[in-house]
C-alpha cells in the first residue's frame, strides 16, 4: 500500500472460501457452456456444410453393408443386431453376410485390396480347442447349433476390431470424419470461450466494486488491486484474457497442469493469490467486514463523511 492509501487493509480469505467460489463458477461455466453448445449443435447441424458432409459419410456407411438405416439415419449393425429378438444363428449369419460383401466387393472398389486377404487369414486361424471352424476357403465347416455362438464371437469381434477400421482408411470417409469432428470441436471451443467470457469478465465488470464472478459474490470476496482500491475494467479485462489463455485453454491443452499450478499458490501464498492473479496484481480479499472504494476520491469523501 502507498501512502495515500495505506489505511485500506482488508481481511485475507480463507482458502476454503476461495475453493468455494472456484467451484461454483466453474459449475456456472459448465452449465452456460454446455447450453450454448447445444445452441451451436442446432446451428451447426441447419448448415449446409454440415448436412452435405453427414449425407456423404452415411451413403458410404450403408454401401459398406457395416451400419444400416434407420429413421433418424443409420446405426451400427451391432446395435441394430442387438435390439432385434433373433437367434444366435441369425445374427451370425447377418454378421458374415456383411463382412464378406464389406471385404469381398466394397473394400476393392475402394482400391484397398489387403481387408479381404486378411479376413481369410484370420478365418483360418480361428480355432476353438485346437478345432478348426472354416475350410480353407473361409466357409464354415459345422452347422450344428452347438456352434452358433462361437461363429457369431468370431464375427462379432471381426466387426468391432477389424472391420470398422478398415472403413476408416477410405478417403472420402476419413475426411468427412475429420472435417464433421472439427465442426464439433469448434462449435464446443466457440460456446465454452463465450461461456468464459460471459462469467468471468462480463458478470464482473457489472460489478462496480470488486469485480466479482458469483461464487466471489456468494463467498463474500472481492478483487483490489495493489493500492487497496477496487480493480479497473482495463485489469479486469487483462485479468481475464491471461485465465482464458493460460488457465482455460492452457489447462485443457496441458492436462489441468495452469490450474494445478494456481491452486497450490492459492494455498501456499498468505495473500491467496493465484498465478493469474500474481502476474496481473490483483488480491482477492474479504469484504464482509470491509467496504470496497473505487479510487482515492470515494475513499477521501468517505473519510471526510466518517470525520
């Protein structure tokens, strides 16, 4: 504190009260987040980018025979398998009539000419108790029941470790993929900075004193700066675009690493500052028992009222 104002001292909070107010606005950015990302889902999913791209991927989907139509598009025929009242036998012969046209005719148009070679490699491997269950040329070699389940495992694990994968060496496919996942990314990096932005820099500067997110509000703590009196819009704004950066996009690119580092200075620190806070020059204090000013002028003319 400089001489001007070397009568503000304020109470430092406890670390409890700082967790507290952590917690809750990271809760508000969550729920906030989370609700304008389902805004920009809807958005996103009206573009016609969007809709050329999720067409194209699922044409290729049900020509491979591996996913089948439904009402809302198509599904995995695993899941659509699952839900229908069939056999064993049933479904295992749904599963290679599938993947033998997914190796035998789709892959090959496809110029990828390894996919069926290796499924009747892995045919010939299969066995049960040293048993061999496909001939030389990938038929099956026992149609009694007692067989039915063993087949559809052999099938079953084929589609979910193989098949599927191979899907994802087409072109055309990966790239629609690739392309739908960055839409998805940055429809969910949009609405969560926005999100970011609205609790942790507009919602404080609607505070005139003490720039509060609302867990500050609801913990009863308050910023200053170094010389006691409330934070500027020009500091809050810079305080803010350091926690975007650095705790907000630093922590989800480096594993939480920004916020671990803040946390252990919050409880290390007497002032409580966190690294954000400590490279601005800003102090979370308490205000319950403590009025904060905006500048000298409002602290003078309170001390001349109070004299």
């Amino acid at each position: 504190m400089n001489e001007e104002t070397k009568e503000l001292t304020y109470q430092t909070p406890l670390f409890s009260r700082i967790f507290f107010s952590s917690f809750l606005d990271l809760l508000l950015l969550f729920l906030l987040g989370s609700a304008l990302l389902f805004g920009a889902h809807s958005i996103l999913k009206a573009t016609p980018p969007f809709q050329d791209t999720i067409a194209e991927r699922e044409t290729i989907q049900k020509d491979s025979k591996l996913y089948v139509p439904d009402e809302e598009g198509v599904v995995l025929l695993s899941d659509y398998l699952q839900s229908q009242d069939i056999t064993k036998k049933e479904k295992g012969v749904a599963y290679e009539e599938a993947l033998d046209f997914f190796y035998g005719v789709f892959l090959p148009e496809h110029s990828i000419q390894d996919g069926a070679n290796a499924y009747q490699r892995e045919k010939q491997a299969y066995n049960v108790n040293g048993l061999s269950l496909f001939d030389d040329e990938g038929n099956r070699l026992y149609s009694n029941p007692d067989y039915d389940e063993t087949y559809l495992t052999f099938f079953e694990d084929n589609y979910q470790t193989e098949a599927l994968g191979y899907l994802e060496r087409i072109p055309e496919y990966s790239e629609a993929t690739r392309f739908l996942l960055f839409m998805e990314l940055s429809a969910a990096g949009i609405a969560f900075s926005l999100a970011h932005a609205i609790v942790y820099l507009a919602i404080p500067l609607s505070f005139s004193r003490g720039k509060k997110t609302i867990g500050m509000k609801l913990a009863h703590l308050s910023s200053v700066g170094k010389n006691g009196f409330s934070v500027s819009w020009k500091k809050q704004l810079l305080l803010w675009l350091f926690q975007f950066v650095f705790l907000f996009w630093g922590s989800i690119l480096a594993f939480l690493l920004p916020l671990g580092i803040t946390l252990t200075m919050q409880i290390l620190r007497k002032d409580r500052q966190g690294v954000d806070q400590y490279v601005i020059g800003v102090y979370p204090v308490d205000d319950q028992e403590r009025r904060i000013f905006k500048n000298a002028i409002e602290f003078a003319a309170y001390e001349c009222k109070k004299d």
